[in-house]
C-alpha cells in the first residue's frame, strides 16, 4: 500500500512546496529579492511573481490618482495603523505615511478614495463597532482625527459616486448608504439593493459572508465587486463574484461567470483569494489586487496578489492570471518611486514608529513609551509580560527570517524578541538581571538562569515555522543554542481566529527602560 506523506496541515508534502514547479518538471523562478535579503515580486526581466506584498497586506484598497498609485489594507490592532503604500508602475511600493494615529479599534477593511480634490479613509472598526472617515488634502497628512458615522452593523465600505453625482457607501451583506456630499456624515439608514449571488451548496466554505464591495465605473457600467464565501476557514471559501447596473441605483444583475477568483483545490499555492479591488494600469491595461493565504503559511497572514484583468467582449471581465503560482508578464508602463518594501534592519538612527513598527493595541499615551537615544531605541517598560507590555511588532513576509538584536534591561526590567500573534499566541524569549523568560503558546514556560546579566544579544530563527533561540554575551561574536524549541504553524486565525499574522517584535516590560540597539533582520 503506498502511503502519501502529508504536511502538518494534513495536505500532500509536494503541494506546499515553497517554488511552484512548471509542467516539465522543473522549478519556476524563485523570488527575487530586496531589503534584507526580502524576497520581492519584481523578477526585473519584465515579470513578477506573487505575492505583490508579502506578509500581512490582508483587504487591499488601491486608488489611481493620475500617475500614482496609493494602496492600504486592514491593521486591526497595530497602531499607528492604515499605512499608506505609494507606486507608479503598480509592481513596486514604498510606504510614505501612516494615516490613523488614534486608537479607535481593531482596523478591519479600509476604502481609499479621492473626491473633488480630497482624500478619504472609510474605516471600519470591531471594539467598538462602527464606521468611521478621515480626510486629507495632501496623501502624506496631515490626516484628521476620525469622525465616526455611526454605522454599527456593517463593515468593508466601498465608497462609489453615481452617475446623478449622489455619493454612498456600499457595505456588507449588500446594503449601501448615502452620504453628505463633503462625505463626512451619512444620511439616513442603510437599505438593502442587491442580493449576491451564492455559490453551491456542496461547496467548503466558511460561510456566505458577502463582504468587501467595491464599485467601479467603467463602459457605461456599474460593476460592483464583492468576496463571499468567508477570508478564512477552508482553502477553497473565499471567492470573487461581481454584478453590474447601468445605475448606481440599480438593478443589479450577477456575472454569469461568477464566481471569477477561487481557489478550487487545497493544493493550489493561494489560499482563500477574494476581496477584490480593479485598477487601470500605467498603460491602460487592467489589474486587480486581493488577498489570499501562502499554502501552508497562514502565519504570514493574508498577503496582496496581483492578478491582470481582461475585459471581455459581453462588458463583463475575467482575471487571467490563473492560480498565480508561476511569473506573469508585469505591467507595462509607469516608473519606479524607489526599490519595493523597505529595511527592517534598524539601527536606530530614527524612530520608524508607523512606517516600519507598530504598537499592539496602544493605550492612549503609548508613543510616549519610545525615543531613540545614542543608537537605541529606549523603550519603559508596561505590564508584566508581553500580553501586557503593548509590544513594537514588524511585517515580516518571508517563509523564514532571523532577527537578533543587542538588548540591555534596567534592575526590575524585562525584555526580549518575540513572534507574536496576539496577546493569548506568543512565544519568544526574554531575560531580567538574573534569569531567562521562556514564552510558549502565549504562557511563561519556565526561567532558567540568565549567565550575561543585564545585556546580552538575542537571537530568534523562524526557518519556516521551526523555532530556535541563540544568546550572546559578547555582542555576537559567539553564540549559545538556547534549550528550547518551537514549532509554530498553527500560531494563526484558523486556530486562535483575529485574522492577523505571526510578527516578529520586541517587548519591555516590569520596571524601568529597556535599551535595544542594532536590529538585524535577514530573510532565509
């Protein structure tokens, strides 16, 4: 009897290979890579290779304004949250701002938009539940204090101007509402228009879920674009399906090609891909951008993939890039505003907070906590442990990655590196004056003795989803394995649910500042 070896998720060991593999059997490109050795999809010979961004990018929201491209997504409780990515050719982003400062929530599915000259962040929250919208007249801020519409029982606004010059918010479950003409209030109640159209009974999904509506007007056409089917649970739920009216008012009738994204088999390198977003291209081709999940890496998230769009010659359109596991041609046209991603290297010259690092579910006088001081970053401790501590957390998007940094705790102080999901899924390792802390599944784990004292330099290895720690007392010329070991794939929603991703970060926490100086990052 032959027996198929299988993965820690249950699928065949040859479907999460991390290359995809072309019909005669050899490997298609890897990724190349960026910053820190990150891998990025610009191939430079004319192609690319999904994910666009890698890591947490989950419910894409781009916006064309002239020869710029902008694009946000969901932070959910990492604060300053909403960073916004700038491009010109659609393949390579750098991000330039991060536009909500105020902790209103967990950040659930934003919408970008541009009207009469001003820009607007619609904005959803979960804790509390609402909606809310900021505004700038410049895409690099200052951006407003939020203004909540009181919208409590939808999410995922997708914001459209109908042909009468009227202006709504589309939302979940197919209802819209109107808004003011300067788009900071709403008027009246929200009203169904449109019943989605629904997939098989027979199909695994998580649920129906009509979610993340996106209008665009193009041809004489209404087309309104949504995800059904759940952003998590079974590999093949989530789904793309769009509508069309020739008015903002409608009828609406359902593509006969619905659903036109799907992951249809477990062993397809995306999973769950859905909450779509079309966009014209520099040359005036058409492109979509969405999520999925990396097969057999739900701990990176939901990460944005690019997928060109074709407009077919009925006035509906299809997505052509297939199951996005091998290299598409790139968009034509544009420029480059600077290489993809940025450093996660820090030596502390500058404080990246937004940009680069983000708070977990800041208090109100968080920022306050941090400085940067000779090359450190100094950092007061808060709470007892990382659950508590409101820890600094990177996006990090590869399969596997290395960080270590020199840290120094002041008497009564804790500290250390940690991969963390939320504040019940961590696990790390930290240290005071005279013990180690070892963190696993989201609980201390033991505290053996610290030989190094106050300072010493740590070192986190996350070798796809297998965990190791080293420590230095000599500022990284030799390095001790630490006795402890992790294996981390199921650090993620469909385990501990939250839609968020394994980040790695740092924590200060009992008494007094922690210093950390010279973080190094390095994909694998």
């Amino acid at each position: 009897m032959h027996l198929t070896r299988r993965n820690a998720f249950g699928l065949p060991l040859a479907a999460a290979v991390a290359s995809p593999v072309l019909a005669a059997g050899k490997p298609a490109p890897d990724w190349k890579r960026g910053f820190d050795n990150q891998r990025i999809a610009d191939l430079g010979d004319g192609r690319f290779l999904n994910p666009l961004m890698a890591g947490d990018h989950p419910d894409p929201t781009i916006l064309k304004d002239g020869a710029d491209y902008y694009m946000t997504f969901s932070t959910f409780d990492s604060y300053p949250g909403l960073v916004i990515w700038h491009s010109r050719d659609l393949l390579n982003w750098v991000p330039i701002t991060a536009a909500l400062t105020t902790n209103i929530g967990s950040v659930w599915a934003p919408e970008l938009t541009k009207h009469d000259g001003r820009y607007f962040l619609y904005v959803p929250t979960k804790n509390p539940t609402t909606n809310w919208v900021i505004w700038a007249d410049d895409i690099r801020g200052p951006w407003s204090e939020p203004i909540d519409l009181k919208l409590p029982a939808h999410i995922d606004p997708g914001h459209a101007v109908g042909e009468d010059g009227s202006r709504w918010l589309f939302l979940s479950g197919g209802d819209r509402v109107r808004l003011s003409d300067d788009g900071l209030r709403r008027i009246g109640e929200p009203e169904h228009v449109y019943d989605p159209w629904r997939y098989p009974n027979d199909w695994d999904v998580e649920g129906f879920s009509p979610e993340g509506p996106k209008v665009l007007r193009h041809g004489g056409w209404f087309y309104l674009i949504l995800a059904v089917g759940g952003t998590a649970g079974p590999p093949t739920g989530h789904m793309v399906i769009a509508a069309r009216s020739r008015s903002i008012h409608g009828p609406w009738e359902n593509c006969p090609r619905n659903p036109i994204v799907r992951t249809t088999d477990p062993s397809e390198k995306w999973w769950s891909r859905g909450h779509a977003t079309l966009v014209e291209g520099p040359a005036g081709d058409w492109w979509s951008v969405y999520h999925g999940y990396e097969n057999g890496y739900w701990t990176l998230g939901r990460q944005t993939l690019l997928d060109p769009v074709e407009w077919t010659a009925d006035g509906w359109f299809r997505m052509t890039g297939g199951d996005l596991s091998r290299p598409l041609r790139a968009p034509r046209g544009g420029s480059r505003v600077g290489p993809h991603g940025q450093p996660l290297s820090d030596d502390f010259t500058t404080l990246a907070i937004g940009s680069k690092w983000n708070f977990f579910k800041p208090a109100a006088d968080e920022r306050a906590r941090a400085r940067v001081e000779d090359g450190a970053l100094v950092l007061t401790a808060r709470g007892t442990a990382p659950s508590s501590s409101s820890p600094l957390l990177l996006i990090a998007g590869d399969q596997g990655y290395q960080v270590d940094c020199d840290i120094e705790v002041a008497p009564g102080g804790t500290a250390g590196l940690i991969l963390f999901y939320d504040e019940k899924l961590y696990c790390g390792l930290g240290f005071d004056e005279t013990r180690f802390v070892t963190h696993q599944y989201g609980i201390e784990r033991g505290r053996p003795a610290n030989p190094h004292g106050r300072r010493m330099r740590i070192r986190v290895t996350n070798n796809r989803h297998i965990v190791s720690f080293h420590t230095s007392g000599d500022g990284g010329r030799t390095w001790t394995r630490f006795d402890r070991g992790m294996e981390v794939s199921g650090y993620h929603h469909n385990v501990r649910g939250g839609f968020l991703m394994l980040r790695p970060g740092l924590y200060s926490a009992g008494k007094g500042e922690a210093r950390f100086r010279d973080f190094r990052f390095r994909a694998l």
